[in-house]
C-alpha cells in the first residue's frame, strides 16, 4: 500500500467516524495540524509506527489500512481521559458551576507511562487567560495529574483552586509556603492563601493552531 493510498485511507475513516483531523492529532500527542499536513502535503512522508497504532485502535481499522506490514502486532486498548467541564483561568480567575466530567479523549496508556502519570488521577482543562504566556496560552488543553499536589523544591505548574475559581499558575516552595507566580510579567507574584487548594500538577499540554 504506497502512501497516497494510506493519506487516502486515513482521511476516509476519520471522515465516516466523524472524526477531525486535528483531534486525531491531539489524540497521539501532535500538534493539531499535524495530520492534515500528511493529508494533504505528505509531510511526514509515513505515520510514525507508534501514531499509526494508536489510530488504528482508535479508529477500529486494521494497522495495515493505515500503512503497516500486514504481519504488524496486534494494538493495546487506550485509555480515556475525562475533559472536567470547568475552565482554568490562566488569569485573575473564573467561577464554576461545577466540575462535570466529559467524554475526554482517549490516548495510548504507553505515553502515560512515561509521563509517570496513573490513568486515574489524569484530567483535561482548558486554560483561559494570558498570564501564564507565553507558556501556556488561551484555549491550551492542559492535562492535570490530580495526584501531584505537591511542588517540589523547583517548583512546577499547578492548577489551584482559589476563592474566585480555577487558576493555573506557577507554584514555587517558600519558606514553608508557596509562592504562586505567573510567567507573563505584567501579572505580579503572591504569597498562597492558606485556603488555596492545588488541584494537580501540569503534566502535558495541548495547543490548537489559529
């Protein structure tokens, strides 16, 4: 099968799964544009065999569909991850109406392992707000490992939960609190409420292409 068959093959079946290219991307860890460039440009030039696998379990499709030796093994089941129905606000913050579990995405448990990430405690929420550019930017899937709530001594990326709602920000060891910073200048540093609750670290984050 030459690789004008697999583009072919490839944007046929997300087509009758209703399935976007983009979305197909996120689901093995590209950017969004990554598939619809091999659609449409061949670049890459063939699907990498782990982002072929995980396709094809996806999609329902035999691996040789998309491009692989008809003697290819046999794919694993993927994982869902929830989406939580609430936004974290890269900002001042935001109120909830409540943190509703959605149908998620679904990834290969292999990326999981190497995040050092247990399937359970993983979620997907959507950033808002410009005061952690430009590291994380408005509309960026973040994906929160909830077992993870406490910083090291380098610090890391946390999604908080204050009085206002959920913020994501920069949590950094202080004395025996923590120092909550954003990566965008313009918005200045404070001393954590003990009231703040950290929700999950940062593990992954997804940006869509505009």
């Amino acid at each position: 099968m030459d690789q004008a068959e697999v583009r072919a093959a490839l944007a046929a079946v997300a087509l009758a799964r209703g399935e976007s290219l983009a979305a197909l991307s996120r689901l093995i860890g590209r950017n969004a544009a990554y598939l619809q460039q091999f659609v449409t440009r061949g670049s890459p030039r063939a699907l990498h065999e782990q982002d072929r696998r995980v396709l094809a379990a996806y999609l329902g499709v035999a691996e040789a569909v998309l491009g692989a030796p008809i003697s290819a093994p046999a794919t694993g089941a993927l994982v869902r991850v929830p989406r939580i129905d609430a936004v974290a606000l890269a900002g001042p913050g935001g109120l909830l109406e409540g943190d509703r579990a959605l149908a998620g995405e679904a990834i290969d448990p292999a990326l999981l392992r190497q995040w050092g990430v247990e399937p359970a405690s993983l979620s997907i929420i959507t950033a808002r707000g410009e005061s952690m550019l430009p590291t994380i930017a408005d509309g960026d899937d973040m994906w929160v490992d909830r077992a993870d709530v406490q910083p090291s001594a380098r610090g890391g990326i946390y999604v908080v939960r204050l009085a206002a709602g959920l913020v994501v920000k920069r949590l950094v060891p202080r004395g025996s609190g923590l120092l909550v910073t954003s990566d965008n200048p313009d918005f200045p540093p404070f001393v954590a409420d003990p009231e703040m609750e950290v929700i999950g670290r940062v593990v992954r984050l997804t940006r869509l292409l505009k």
